[in-house]
C-alpha cells in the first residue's frame, strides 16, 4: 500500500542518514591512520639519514634559526628569508637564479637519496589546502620548469609538504633531543592551517622517540581576531609555541 511504501522509504532515508556520517569518520580515521604511518615512514628515512650524514637536512636556505625583528634592521631580502616563515614544510626549493641555487631541503632529501621511494609519502591525505596538497595546481609535482616563477605570481617554484618540522634540528643527532620532543606534525604555522587537515578536529604529531599521537586541543585552532594581522615572525614563533606545546613545553 501508498502507506507501507511511505514507511519504507522513510525507514531507508533514516538509515540513510545515520549511515552516511559514519562511513565519512570512518574514511577519516583511515586516512588519519595513514596519515600516521607517513610521519613514522618519514621518521625511520630520517634515522637513516642520520646514520649516513650524522645531521638531519638543512631547512630552505636558512641556518635553522629565527632572526628576531630587533635583528632584522638592515639586513637585505635574501638575509631576510632567512628568517624561515615558509621553511618549515618546503621539500624543495626552486630559485630562477639558476639550477646550482635549486635543491632538495627538509624532507626533500630523504626522497633525492633514495630513503623514500615515493615522495606523496611527504602529503597528508587529509589535507585540503591545495598549496600543502600532493600534485595541485599551485602545488606541483613534479615542476616543468624549476628554475622559473609564474609571472603573475600565483604560484612559486617551491615545493609543500603536509607536514612541517621543528626549527632547530637541523645538524644535530636525535641523540641530544629529548624522546618527548616534537619534531614534526601536521602543516600548522599559522591557525587557520591547521584546520585544512582532518577536518579541523586536530592533527597528528611525531615525537623524537617515534611514536605518532593525535592532538585535539583546541588552542592549535585559534581562528580569533589577534592572528589577523600576522607578521612572519609571529608565524614562526606561533609554529615554535605548537612544537613546544606539543612537547609538554607550556609558556
């Protein structure tokens, strides 16, 4: 009967919606799960690293360290990149001054020499931001031209990984970091990053022991009015306060 028909279509659409929900967390939580698996891949490339070159790899074109605004006066624009606002995820650096000035950095060698085969080991499959996105167009891979720079600037010759790591750790041994230290997470240098990855319910962070934990404080995603006006300094020591935070480091 129209009746019995009305009942089951009823029946079906709230199945439906009960169903549909679930099967959405669950391809969550099993692209969070890989998302895992590729910080603890990514951790294992750099232990062999470690074992060859005694160091971890060079941030782009930066001597691992922050230059504070009080230091910056005077300093050129190529010093001022120094002061490593975007560093912290770039894999590789492309620069149109020429090939010698274009390599691999961060990440980025532990795929030139081989202890990474795949290189969207480096991409977050949660991510939704299509500049920290595997293959996007402002994000390429691999770059026709790396030594070129769009000239209407919508794109520069860099390459983003998901994950940004820990100032501080390049030409150092793991040995003199702290096992709970956090060395790695997903990309959150600025707020409103960290809620392009899984679905802005947090992110999941690599410590100097290996083990992968999963973050959910809420004061990773700050969205308020005071981030609105935000220097690349601000943008460093933000990145910083999360990888202390994440160690157990409360300021």
């Amino acid at each position: 009967t129209l009746i019995e028909l009305l009942v089951v279509v009823a029946m079906i659409a709230l199945l439906t919606g009960l169903l549909v929900p679930c099967l959405g967390m669950a391809r969550e939580m099993a692209r969070r799960a890989m998302c895992a698996g590729n910080q603890h891949h990514i951790y294992v490339a750099m232990n062999m690293y470690l074992v060859k070159h005694r160091s971890l790899p060079p941030l782009t074109r930066s001597p691992d360290i922050v230059v504070p605004p009080e230091g910056q006066a005077g300093l050129t624009n190529e010093q001022l990149q120094r002061t490593p606002w975007d560093l912290f995820p770039v894999i590789y650096h492309g620069n149109n001054l020429g090939p010698e000035h274009s390599r691999f950095t961060n990440f980025g060698p532990l795929y030139e020499q081989g202890y990474v085969e795949d290189i969207r080991l480096f991409f977050c499959p949660s991510q939704t931001h299509p500049d920290f996105r595997y293959d996007t167009p402002t994000n390429p891979w691999p770059i026709e031209d790396p030594h070129a720079i769009e000239a209407d600037f919508k794109r520069w010759n860099h390459v983003f990984s998901s994950y940004g790591r820990r100032l501080g750790l390049s030409n150092i041994s793991f040995d003199t970091v702290e096992p709970r230290t956090a060395i790695l997470s997903d990309v959150a240098m600025f707020p409103w990053y960290t809620a392009t990855h899984h679905g802005d319910a947090g992110f999941n962070v690599l410590t100097a022991d290996g083990g992968v934990h999963w973050n959910d404080d809420p004061w990773y995603h700050t969205h308020s009015e005071e981030y609105e006006e935000y220097s690349f300094f601000d943008a460093i020591r933000h990145c910083i306060d999360v990888f202390d935070r994440l160690s157990g480091i409360r300021r």
